[in-house]
C-alpha cells in the first residue's frame, strides 16, 4: 500500500511537470518523498520490474537535486540508481537464453550506467570537485565506442564545464574541459556537434589561454584559433586571431596574413570598422589606416560609408595629424553639399568629434584653432536651420570670441544662440558675460534676474526640458564670480540671492549667505540713511534663512556637525555685530539681537555662548520695552510689552543656568531682569505683579536705586501703584538712614517723592490718618536737617512751604489747632535756612 501511494504521488508529480502548477524545487522535493518510499518497501529479490522503477526515480530524483543547485543531496541517490543498475543486470544474466540475451542486456545497463555518470559528473562539478568529475567524464569518453550516439551529449557536457570554469576565471580547468569538448566532438563525425560547434568550443579554449597567461600560452591560444577558424571562418575568430598576434607583438606582415584571411568572405561594416580600431589603437597605423582603405572600397556604395571615414579622423587626430584631419573633414563637408550626405548618426558622431577637438583647443587657450573645428560644425547646419544643440555651438564660440577680446563677433553668436534657444540660461549666462564686459550693469542685472527665474521654474516643476537645478546653481554661482571679479556688488548681491533660495548643498548656500551679508553690509555703510532700511531688511532675512537651514542641516551626512558649530558661531556673531551697529534702528537691532539668540542655539553652550545669549534677550527685552514707552496705540504698546516679558522669561531661564558655572556677585542682570519684568508687568496691569514685589520685600540687600526706580516705572503712565511706589520709597528712606553719613540730595529727593504722593497738592479735606503718615515723613526729615548742614536749601524750603500750606488748608476748613500744629512745623524749618531765611521770616 505503501508502494502504491509512492507510484500514484511520482505519478501525479509528472502529470503537473507542464503548467505552473508545481516550481523544480517542490517537484524535487516530492520525487524525493516518492523515491524514498519505494526504496523502503523493496523487498530482498525484487522483481525487474520494481528494480527498472528504482532506476528511473532514483537517476530522475538526483538529476532533479543537480538542475535546482543541490548537488550534495543529488549524491545518494545516484549512487542507488548504480547499484540497482548493476542488481538489474547480475538478475538479468541469470535468466539469459544465449548471447544475445546476454548482448542486449549488457548494451541496455551501458546505456543506464552512462547516463549516471554523467550526472555524477555535473554533481561533483558542482560541488568543485575537479579530479571526481575527471574521472567521471573519462568512463563515459570510455563507453562511446559502444555508444556512439551520446558524443554529441558529452561534448556540449564538457562545453558547459568549460563555460562555467572560464567564467569564474579558473583558466586551467577551463581549457581542460574545452580541450575535452573539442577532442569528444572529433570521435566521432556522425553523431558530432557540427563544425560551427567546434569552432566555438576552440574559440572559447583560445580566449582562456589567452586570458589565463598570454606569454606562457600564445602559442596553444594562436593554435586553437587557427583551428577554430578552419573549421568555422567566424568574425569572432578573425578578431580574436588579431587580438592575440597583436598582444604577442607579432610583425605588420603576420597581422596583414591574419587581416587577409577574412577579406574575401563576407563580413559586416561594423566587423571591419572593430577590426580596425583595434589595429590603429595597437599601435599599426600603417596597418590600420591600410585596412581602412580597402574598407571603404569595398562598401563604397554603402549609406554607411561615413563611419569609415569618420574613424579615420578620429585616429588621425588620436596619432596628432590634425591637418590631414582637418583634410577629411573638409571633404565630407564638400562631399555633405555636392553628392550626397551623411547619415544622422554619422553626422552626430561626427559632431561630437569636432567639438571635443575645439574644446581640446578651447583649454589649451587656443581659441583661434578651437574656432576653426567649431566653424567645421557649423557648416554642417542650415542658414535659420533652429536646433539646440546649434545654439549650444554658438554659445562655445562666443566664449572664444569672449576670450579673443572680439566683443562684436560674440555678440553676434550670442544673438544667434538666442534665436535658436532664447529660453536657455546657458544662454542667459552668455549674454551675461557680454554685459559685464562692457560695464552693462542693467542688462546683466536683467540675465542674472532671466537665470534666476529659469532655476525657479526647474525646481518647481521638475521639468526635464527645462534647466537641471544644480547646473543652474552652479551658472549662478560663477556668474557671482565674475561680477565680484569686475568690482559690479550690485549684480553679484542678486546673484548670490538667488543663489540662497536654491542651493540644496549647504557648505555652498552658507557660503552664499556669509558673501551676500558681506556685500550688502559694504553697500549699507556707503548708502545715507534712506536707503539703508531695505538692505538691513534683506540682511535680516540673510540670517533668518542661515537660522531656517541650520536647523535641518544636521540631516545631512555631508554636512558634519563640527561644521554646522562653525557656521553658526560665524551667523551669531554677525548678528550681533549688526544689532550694534544698528542701534539707531531700534526694531531692527531686536531683530537681530533675536536671531543671535536663536543662532547661539546651534552652538554648545559653554559660558561664553550663555553669557552671550542673556545679553541678547536682556538687549531685546529693553528694545521692546523702549518702544513699548513711546507707542501711543495701546494694542501695539501692549503687544511690546508681552514680547518683552517671553524675552525675559527665556532670560531667566538662561541666567538660572549661569550662575551654576561661576561667580556673578557684580553682574547687574539680577537687578535688570526685576526692573524689566516689574515695567511690563506694572504697564500690562498685570494681577501678578503683587506676588512678584513680595519676593523683592523679602531680599535682605536690595539697592537703594532700584527701589527708586522701582517706584518711578509703578507711577509711569500707563501704570498706577500708589501703593508700591509709596512702599519702595519708604524702603529707599530706611535704606538711606542705615548708611553711616547720609547722602542729603538723595535721601532729600527721595522724601519729597514720598510727600508729594502721600500729600497731593490742593486737597484741604484730608484724612486724619494720612496726615499723620505725613507729620511724620516732616519730623523725619526735620532730624536729618538738625543733623547736618548738608540738607539742600531749596529742598528745606519746599518743607517749610509744604508744611506752612498745609496749615493754611486746615485753617480754612476751620481746624485751628491741626492749622497751627502745621504752621509751627513749616517755622521749625524756617531756623534752618540760610540765605532765604530774611526773606521768609
């Protein structure tokens, strides 16, 4: 039953051999299965029938195993395939009925054996064994004797190891193989391989010899080739044949045999012309040039008799005979108008020769001669003929024309390149180079402006008729370069623009940008002031695209992270340099004192960078603020003054991680970052200003200034906090009568503040309390003037005058006895005056 499902599945594994029903790896897979079944259900004398069965499956599974590239499983199964070969044949001799019976059996295990071997054969090859598959093929070479028939079979065998060993470049197993190949298909004629076969087999063996070791084995390669042509007149072999004469530097009259050898027989234009080339590039122009003649009088008639004669220019010119070149050219041109033309290819090919000659001249600076091939080409075109690649010509020679110092002659070809492509920038940047010559500022600012919208286009839509983008860049970036080179900033400035929108490397655009800052900063500085406001603009806009591709350079593996420090620290600076130079343009200084700041963000952040960037958002903040003062439209003031607070708070931040890194006991910034915050809170009304001040009550060693100052930003319009000013002034007042000798002026100034705010000026009806907070600002003050003689005069009498006033409100409202308390205070200042005391007693 086994046995049965192992036939029915070798069965159905054959039906899907056509289709795609099963791939070779999965038919092998389950002739494996099948083959393996019936083995394991054979019994111990078999019928011929079972063994004939074991045979097939067994040869058919290995060959299955060698054709998917799994020879080392393939082996085992051969090798059961031989035995039962060999079981078949010992069963079929002792039922033989005479010779015969015995003849026909043993031809029928030869067949089988044969067949084995020369699987056996592909497998050890496979598996590299060179000596097992020797061996092998050398059995079966053995048996073709009695099987003629299998010489053909045995010889594309070998062929194949052949093949595959020249191909992996084991030269020696290869002329092995190929030589047995050869040797295999002249045993016998009838059932050979044929002749064109053979010479194959002999061209191969020659090119391995050849390959292999040249010097060691000319003789064997120049042997095989000869044969391989007596058997096959091949272009192949006649090449090869030269090849190898050529390589063994054998004489002109040896070449001119082999060269003779196929001239007779019919042999394609473009076999000749190979030949040829080989010759001429070898070395045997006496040779070459010869074969060319009899070429061209053999295809005379040819359309393709150009490419002859193109070849022979473009070894005349290789060989430096450049007049006989020259000699050519001018008869195909003659010959292109009188008798009949080249065909395009020819014509194109020949185009392509006459300006890599003119270019060769074009760098040697030899305009004149790089003219003349140029002319050549130009010949071959029509008058009002349009074509690209005529306006291309035309652009070349106005180069030299350029270089020639013949402006007129340039423009003329440039005019002509424009008619025939006016849409080029290639041709743009010719009439570019025309008008920066001739000092033509405008008309070169208009081509830079023409090229700079041809790149924008090719970057927008991709179109490939239009200009590739990078040699756009790179037009623009030369086109920079020669205006600098001829003192025209101007032009360079639009150039290096468009430059700075395009560039997708980017040493090349912060390279573009560091020039564009450069050359507007010098135009800047020669400029009056009108004129400045746009081009700080455009710097401004400089460095905020520098910023923009900072950010994203570091996705670039060209562009190293060390590089893009450089940069940035180059930007930053420049930023801030201009912020300081700009410090009449107080909108514009911010904006560059930000964009320091934001630059700085690219750079590690050492002290030196820290230190910088607090300094920019400090700067910033104060600009805002500044401006925030004189704006009289409230939503713009209030839209300042919230700029000017995040400043700050990025500030705090940074000023946080400052103080880590040493001692900054000196540093103002603490005292700045409170003065700042408490303006734009103060103006913005904000409802956190309160809690803010609770934190600078608290501070043991706030100055006596900042309290002052404190207390003029809470009474600056629009702000009003009485009540903070009141209490900074009363704490500037303390800190004043702490210090050892008092500063009469300002403690004098600070104290007429406090009164002027605690007594305003014109109210009679005023609170008991408030009055007595004032009587004793008055006795305060009273005992610093007994004190010290120090006390201002002027400022005495503003204490007197504010104290006898006083008095005469409280008289008026009919308090008497608050009236002549006040009145007595304003006399007990009046001792203390000096000079104005008569006059006010």
């Amino acid at each position: 039953q086994v046995e049965e499902s192992a036939i029915s599945l070798w069965n159905w594994t054959v039906t899907k051999h056509t289709g795609c029903v099963l791939n070779d790896e999965q038919r092998a897979k389950l002739r494996f299965v099948a083959c393996r079944l019936v083995c394991l259900c054979e019994g111990s004398d078999p019928p011929e029938g079972t063994i004939r069965r074991q045979i097939l499956m067994s040869t058919k599974t290995g060959k299955g195993w060698i054709d998917i590239g799994k020879a080392d499983v393939a082996d085992g199964f051969l090798e059961v395939a031989m035995n039962s070969i060999e079981k078949l044949y010992a069963k079929l001799l002792k039922g033989s009925d005479g010779e015969a019976d015995i003849h026909m059996h043993k031809a029928d295990a030869e067949k089988n054996i044969f067949k084995v071997l020369s699987y056996q054969a592909e497998s050890v090859f496979a598996q590299g064994d060179f000596q097992k598959a020797v061996m092998c093929v050398q059995r079966c070479k053995d048996m073709l004797m009695k099987l003629p028939k299998e010489t053909c079979y045995l010889t594309i065998l070998c062929y194949n190891f052949g093949v595959e060993t020249y191909e992996w470049k084991r030269y020696e197993q290869s002329s092995f193989w190929l030589s047995q190949s050869y040797d295999i298909g002249k045993m016998d004629l009838k059932y050979s391989v044929g002749k064109e076969m053979q010479a194959k087999v002999l061209r191969l063996l020659a090119t391995a010899y050849f390959e292999w070791d040249c010097s060691l084995y000319l003789d064997k390669a120049l042997e095989a080739i000869s044969l391989a042509n007596q058997e096959n007149l091949h272009p192949a072999g006649c090449f090869l044949k030269i090849k190898i004469l050529l390589k063994s530097g054998a004489s002109d009259e040896d070449i001119n045999s082999a060269v003779a050898e196929f001239l007779h027989h019919e042999m394609s234009l473009d076999f000749c012309l190979n030949t040829a080339k080989l010759l001429l590039e070898h070395g045997r122009e006496s040779v070459g040039f010869d074969f060319l003649k009899s070429v061209a009088e053999r295809f005379e008639s040819s359309p393709d008799l150009g490419k002859i004669t193109l070849l022979h220019i473009e070894f005349l010119l290789q060989n430096k005979r450049e007049l006989l070149a020259k000699q050519k050219v001018e008869e195909i041109i003659i010959g292109h108008y009188t008798r009949k033309q080249l065909l395009p290819e020819a014509l194109n090919q020949l185009h392509i020769v006459l300006w890599d000659r003119a270019a060769k001249h074009y760098e040697a600076k030899s305009y004149s001669e790089a003219l003349q091939w140029y002319n050549y080409s130009v010949s071959f075109y029509t008058p009002g003929q349009i074509d690209q690649n005529l306006a291309k010509l035309q652009r070349n020679m106005a180069s030299c024309y350029l270089n020639l110092k013949q402006i007129d002659k340039a423009k003329e070809a440039v005019k002509e390149a424009e008619r025939c492509d006016p849409n080029s920038i290639f041709t743009k940047f010719s009439v570019y180079k025309i008008a920066v010559m001739e000092k033509d500022t405008e008309k070169a600012m208009e081509a830079v402006i023409e090229m700079g919208k041809l790149v924008e286009k090719s970057s927008q839509h991709e179109d490939k008729l239009s200009v590739d983008e990078n040699t756009g860049t790179n037009l623009l970036s030369l086109a920079a370069q020669i205006a600098l080179e001829n003192e025209q900033q101007v032009v360079a400035i639009k150039a290096f623009e468009y430059l700075s929108e395009h560039l997708q490397d980017c040493q090349q655009l912060f390279a573009a940008l560091k020039c564009l800052v450069r050359l507007v900063l010098s135009k800047v500085m020669a400029e009056n002031e009108e004129k400045r406001d746009e081009d700080i603009s455009s710097m401004l806009a400089y460095l905020t695209l520098a910023h923009k591709k900072l950010a994203v350079s570091f996705t670039k593996e060209k562009f190293t992270g060390d590089m893009r420090i450089l940069d940035a620290h180059w930007f930053r600076k420049v930023a801030w340099n201009l912020a300081v130079r700009f410090r009449d343009y107080p909108e514009k200084m911010r904006d560059f004192f930000l964009l320091s700041f934001k630059l700085s963000q690219f750079c590690p952040s050492d002290k030196a960078v820290l230190i910088a960037q607090k300094t920019c958002l400090l700067m910033a903040a104060a600009v805002d603020l500044e401006m925030g003062r004189q704006q009289e439209t409230p939503s713009k003031q209030m839209e300042l003054l919230t700029q000017s607070l995040q400043h700050l708070q990025a500030c705090k931040e940074i000023w946080k991680v400052l103080k880590l890194t040493g001692d900054f006991a000196k540093d103002p910034t603490e005292t700045l970052l409170l003065l700042y915050e408490f303006e734009a809170r103060s103006k913005l009304n904000d409802p956190t200003l309160h809690k803010l001040m609770e934190s600078v009550w608290e501070q043991p060693q706030v100055e006596v200034k900042t309290l002052e100052i404190i207390a003029s930003l809470a009474m600056e319009s629009p702000a009003r906090y009485p009540v903070l000013c009141k209490k900074a002034l009363r704490s500037a007042l303390n800190l004043h009568r702490k210090q050892a000798v008092i500063d009469t002026a300002k403690y004098s100034k600070c104290l007429h503040s406090l009164i002027n705010l605690s007594l305003p000026t014109g109210l009679m009806d005023l609170d008991a309390g408030v009055l007595q907070e004032v009587w004793d600002y008055f006795e305060d003050a009273l005992s610093v003037v007994i004190s010290t003689d120090a006390y201002p005069e002027m400022e005495i009498l503003w204490l007197l005058t504010r104290a006898w006033n006083t008095g005469i409100f409280q008289y008026t409202v009919g308090k008497y006895k608050e009236a002549e308390q006040w009145c007595g205070l304003g006399m007990r200042f009046l001792n203390h005056l000096g000079s104005l005391k008569k006059s006010y007693e």
